[in-house]
C-alpha cells in the first residue's frame, strides 16, 4: 500500500544548516524507491497557519519508507535538519 512521508517545516532556526541539508538528502534517496510529490512549492492555506514549506514523498510501503527515513545516510543528512529548522515529520498510509 503506498505510503507517504509528509515534512512540514514550521520556522527556520539556521539557514546555512538547512542548505547542507538540502544538499545531501538526494543522495540518501539512492536505492530507495521514493517519488518526490511536491516539494517547498507554492501553498493555498485553507485552514490554521501557513508552514514555510512542505515536502510529501511517497513509498511503495511503510516498510520502505521506514527504510529509508531510518538508514545511516538520511539520518546523517537529517541532522542538519534537525539543527536547521523546527519540522514535522509524518508518515501516512494511503488508502
């Protein structure tokens, strides 16, 4: 069943953390069957606060999206994130 990891980045802490980010993370996604579905574009809010972007990926699995988001290479890369910005991370299985 597809499954989608959705990102939210709620505010900025570190700028310069968060371009290091982005400049690793798309080689964690070798070997990974991941499909990138939007990524940081232009938002219609409809309801609450508007985040300063989102990502929402999509998985073949849970399994294979766990897979990936654990291994050693997104997890190094995600340590940036982590000091770069306040996000959250959602993992959702479709229907």
């Amino acid at each position: 069943m597809a499954t989608y990891i959705v990102f939210t980045l709620e505010s900025t802490q570190d700028q310069a953390e968060l371009d290091i980010y982005r400049s690793k993370v798309r080689e964690t996604f070798k070997g990974h069957p991941v499909k990138i579905l939007a990524a940081y574009g232009p938002q219609q809010v409809l309801e609450g606060d508007a985040p300063e972007g989102v990502v929402i990926m999509e998985f073949p699995s849970a399994a294979e999206a766990r897979a990936w988001y654990d291994s050693p290479e997104y997890q190094e890369a995600a340590r940036r994130r982590f000091n770069g910005g306040q996000y959250r991370a959602v993992l959702v299985e479709g229907v």
